[in-house]
C-alpha cells in the first residue's frame, strides 16, 4: 500500500533567508509547516551564504527604508530569541557625486521618513572617518545611524533552528518538480518521487523563481539570476583597526558608475569587503564561478577613496553568488493567482538588496498566506501585474542607478 501523503498548512519552497524567515513566521503562528529545499541546508549556490551582509535604512526609493526599520527590530527579537548575535551594528555612509540623482534621492527619502541624517562635504567626511576616506571635492557623503552587517549563513541558520524550535519540518535535498491545485490546496511534489500536500505555499526560490514559475503556470516572470563577485581586499599593515566596527568604521555604498558598496573588516581580520554591484546574466545550475566585472574601476576607486592604505593591486579573496534581479530593482511580494489564486505566493527578484529585510518579508509572506493581506505595509511596488502596465516595471528619476545591475 503506497504511503499516506503528508499534509501540512503551510509548505515553503526554498530555504534561503526568505523562505527560512517565512517558515519560522507560519510556525510561530502554529502553522503546521514544511520547508523544502533543493540542495544541502546552507550551501553556497544561491544568494544567502556567506559571511557579510550590509543593513541599511537609506534606499532612493520611498517605501523601503520603513520596511529595514521594521526588519531592524525583527533582527533584534530573533537574536533574543535564540541567544547569539547575527547583527553587527554600525552607521551607514552614503558617498557620490554632489548632483547625483540617486543620492540625492537618499537624502530626500531618509527626510520624508524620520531618518536623521548629515550630509557632510569632503572636509567633514575626512573629520569623520580619521582621515581613512577621501572624497573628490564635487563629492558629498550622508551618514546615518542605521548600519550594520548581518552574518549571513548564520542567519539563515537561525531562522531554522527557531522554526524547528516551533515544531516546522524541515527537508533538504529535495527539489520541486511540480506544484498543482488538488483538493482545496496544493501538492507539492519533489523530484525523488515525494508528495506533500499543504493548504497553502510560499514559492521563495531565488534565482530558480523564473524556471519554476515558468514550469508550474507557464507564464515567465521578469527575474534574471545574475552572477556576482564578492571581493575582499588586504588592510595595509599598521591600518587593519582603523576598519573596524570597534573603531567606528561604517557599511558604504558609492552611487555612480560603478555602484560600490562594502563592509567594515570583521569576518577576515585584516580584510576589507569592497564589491561592485552588478554581474553577469547566468543560468543558475551552469554557473562560471569566476568574476563578473572588470576589475579596474574598484581598483581606482579603492585607491582614490581610501588613500593607499588599502591595497588596491589586487583581491586576496573573491566568492561566486547569485543575484535576482527585477527590472527595476524591485521586490516581487504577491500571490501567484491564476488557478492557484490566493493559494500560492511568492516572494522572490529581491534583485541584490533583500538580506537584511528577510524578517519582514518572511512576516508579509506569512500574512498573505494565512490571511490575503500584508499588515502595515503597501505592497503596490512588488505586485507583478507592474510589468504589464511597463516591462521596466516601477517608474524612478534616478534611473542611473537602477540599471547598473543589469
Ligand atoms: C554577493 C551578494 C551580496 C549581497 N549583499 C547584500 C547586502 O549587503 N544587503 C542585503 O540586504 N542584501 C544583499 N544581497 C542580497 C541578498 O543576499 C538576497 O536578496 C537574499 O539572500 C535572497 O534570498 P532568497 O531566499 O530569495 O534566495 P536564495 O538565498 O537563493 O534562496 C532560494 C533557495 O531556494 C532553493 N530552491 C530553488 N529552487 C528550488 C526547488 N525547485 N525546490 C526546492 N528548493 C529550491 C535554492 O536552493 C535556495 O536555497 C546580496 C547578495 C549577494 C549575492
């Protein structure tokens, strides 16, 4: 007699910082919930391994930094929770050029939602910083108090631990083949043979969500996985402190062409996290595992901003992962509909930017799933339906910035 299919109220698809936040939200509401993923727990294919994450509140676009205030506080309550620390705090600075669209948008948006912040000239940001980071004269640097790096591997490995803590199932080695409508719900099944069926399911799949999508309801979804380079840099001796979080070293971002963005020295003493935002379009199963982008420009850019005593010749460190990226950079939140309707949603085209909102989303998905609809928060901007209305989906005057992970 062939084994009973095991039911559940909630299966998660993909165990990558969404779909482990979103599967800890539906335990703690006492869902009976499952977590599937394809490969090992925590490996390095996807897009939440690894050792640095920035946390920032400071976006262009208005409604993103409510949600990283919010996701601040759930960052807090998880660690509380399980009694070690994933989130390591500092400020945030902001640089570019003084008339850069982007950055300007920062500024204005930070204003518009409480967030205090000081814009400082080349003069005040040398003051700052000890001296460590250089401007151009026509530069202008923005600090804010809400930075800080998430460790990520550890953090997807939390949010599983307090699941299972809250009596989820958790399976890995288990790729989904097939998501169908049967009986009031879905089944779920696996390419080993597995069935489970579940009234409800979250897709959060990463840069698979194009494939899968495509292969459960035909329709393909504006997310294209990108390969990306995470690179880390030596300190010049005598100046490995002087990066640190203890020394008031912050998380930066550089707006402009290249989009640079980096870390204080924390996982590798004596290294510095500089990579460029960006990569090149890849299938996610046939990767190169080499670097993406040239590179000349971060090594100009590393030697003009932090006056030499980085050594800007060459990287000691790189790692291979994925982005998947939305034409406007925007996050994909909604229900899959069609025949599944409210039955299914997805979370996914977190286009690079999404580590450090992954409580939050893990709480909207729970909330669509459970109750159609997101509390406190508009989810107009991640809808799909904006690719119909405009294939480069939402509209934004800082344009430049937004094509720079293409
Ligand atoms: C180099 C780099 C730097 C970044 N820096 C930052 C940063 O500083 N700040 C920030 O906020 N964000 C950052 N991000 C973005 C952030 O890491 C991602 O937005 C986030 O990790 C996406 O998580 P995810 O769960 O959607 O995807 P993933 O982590 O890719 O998880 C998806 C999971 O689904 C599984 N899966 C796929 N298909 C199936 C299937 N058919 N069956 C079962 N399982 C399946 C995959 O194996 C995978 O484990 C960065 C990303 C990269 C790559």
């Amino acid at each position: 007699m062939a084994n009973p299919i095991e039911m559940f109220d909630v299966i998660v698809i993909g165990a990558g910082i969404m779909g482990s936040c979103t599967a800890y939200e539906t335990s703690k509401r006492n869902q009976k919930t499952l977590l599937l993923e394809q490969f090992d727990f925590l490996h390095h294919r996807g897009s939440s391994h690894g050792e640095s994450r920035t946390i920032r509140a400071t976006y262009p676009e208005l409604y993103y930094p409510k949600m990283a205030l919010k996701s601040e506080t759930l960052w807090r309550e998880a660690e509380e929770q399980i009694g070690y620390k994933v989130y390591f705090k500092t400020s945030q600075f902001d640089m570019g050029h003084k008339y850069n669209k982007a950055l300007q948008a920062v500024i204005s948006s930070s204003e518009k939602n409480s967030i205090p912040v000081r814009v400082l000239d080349r003069i005040h940001v040398l003051e700052e910083f000890d001296g460590l980071i250089n401007l151009p004269e026509d530069w202008v640097g923005v600090v804010t108090e809400y930075g800080g790096v998430i460790k990520p591997t550890k953090a997807v490995s939390m949010f599983q631990t307090l699941a299972v803590k809250n009596d989820a199932f958790l399976k890995d080695n288990m790729e989904v083949v097939e998501i169908k409508k049967v009986g009031g719900g879905v089944l779920v099944s696996v390419k080993s043979g597995e069935v489970f069926w579940g009234k409800k399911c979250v897709v959060t799949v990463g840069p698979w969500m194009k494939k899968l999508v495509k292969s459960v309801t035909g329709f393909v979804l504006p997310i294209q996985p990108l390969e990306t380079t995470v690179i880390y840099w030596k300190i010049k001796e005598g100046f490995e402190s002087n990066f640190t979080i203890e020394n008031g070293f912050p998380t930066f971002a550089s707006y402009g062409e290249p989009y640079i963005y980096g870390t204080p020295s924390l996982e590798f003493p004596g290294l510095i996290k500089i990579p460029v935002h960006g990569g090149r379009p890849c299938e996610p199963n046939d990767r190169m595992w080499v670097p993406t982008l040239p590179l000349d420009p971060l090594k100009q850019w590393i030697q003009e901003k932090f006056g030499g005593v980085v050594d800007s010749t060459k990287p000691v460190m790189m790692q291979s992962c994925m982005y998947s990226v939305t034409p406007d950079e925007d996050f994909v939140i909604d229900f899959l509909g069609g025949e599944f309707g409210e039955d299914v949603v997805i979370g996914g085209g977190f286009s690079g930017h999404g580590f450090k909102m992954g409580p939050v989303v893990g709480k909207i998905l729970a909330d669509l799933v459970m109750d159609g609809e997101a509390k406190d928060v508009e989810l107009m901007h991640f809808r799909i339906d904006r690719f119909e209305k405009n294939p480069k989906g939402n509209l934004k005057n800082f344009d430049d910035q937004v094509s720079s992970a293409h």
